[in-house]
C-alpha cells in the first residue's frame, strides 16, 4: 500500500513541479490555493463531461449499470479513507491488499445479487407465459 501510494504521490508531485514552472514562465503568479481552484475545477469539468456522456448512454440500455459505477465509485473512496485513517491512527495495517479485498468482496455481492435479479426475472417471464 506504500509503494502505490508514493507511486501516485511521485505522479502528482512530478506533474505539480510542471504545472508550477508553466505558471512561472507564463509570468503568471499564482498561488497555492489558486492552482488548485484552477486545476481541480479543469479536471472536474472534464471528468463530468465524461461521466455524464456515458451515463447518458447507459441510461438508455441499464439504470443497473450506472448505479454499479456510481457505487464501486464511492466504494473505492471509501476504502482508501478506511486504510489512511489505519495508517494515520495506528490502528490496523495499512495494505493495498485490503483494499482490492474490500473492492472484490462488493464485486461477488453484486455478482449474487444479480444472479437473483436475474432469476426472479425469468421465474416471473416463464410463469407468466404457463398460465
């Protein structure tokens, strides 16, 4: 869990180092908070533009579809503030392996839960065809 997160902290730091140069030779002098309102604001617009295309497309095949990406979304914020408050309190370990468990124990979940949606489904489509 360590290593991917310094691994993503390297990424962050390296792209930050950039984007810090670019304000610098553009002759801009912003701040701190000012390249986050900046950046974070960018990349939220863009990712909505995504996500909202795509729950677009969803909406007309599966409302499932978008409720799944919507939750294993949140899920996955979830678990990673449950393994940093580990690590920031001392208890528990921090392990990424934790994390993919948590993620694979809500994967199997739904994967029963759909396999009772879908027999409930068929039981009620093949009843209805016998009477």
């Amino acid at each position: 869990m360590s290593t991917a997160l310094k691994l993503i902290t390297g990424i962050i730091n390296y792209f930050h180092d950039k984007l810090i140069w670019l304000t610098k030779f553009l002759g801009l002098s912003l701040n701190d908070k000012q390249l986050h309102f900046l950046v974070i604001g960018i990349i939220g617009i863009l990712l909505f533009v995504l996500v909202h295309k795509l729950f677009k497309y969803l909406a007309k095949y599966s409302l499932t579809a978008i409720s799944f990406i919507y939750t294993f979304t949140v899920l996955v914020v979830f678990v990673f503030a449950i393994e940093i408050g580990q690590k920031v309190t001392g208890r528990g370990n921090m392990e990424f392996q934790d994390i993919v468990e948590g993620l694979w124990g809500f994967l199997v979940a739904f994967a029963i839960y759909m396999a009772v949606v879908t027999c409930v489904y068929w039981v009620k489509k093949l009843s209805g065809r016998l009477r």
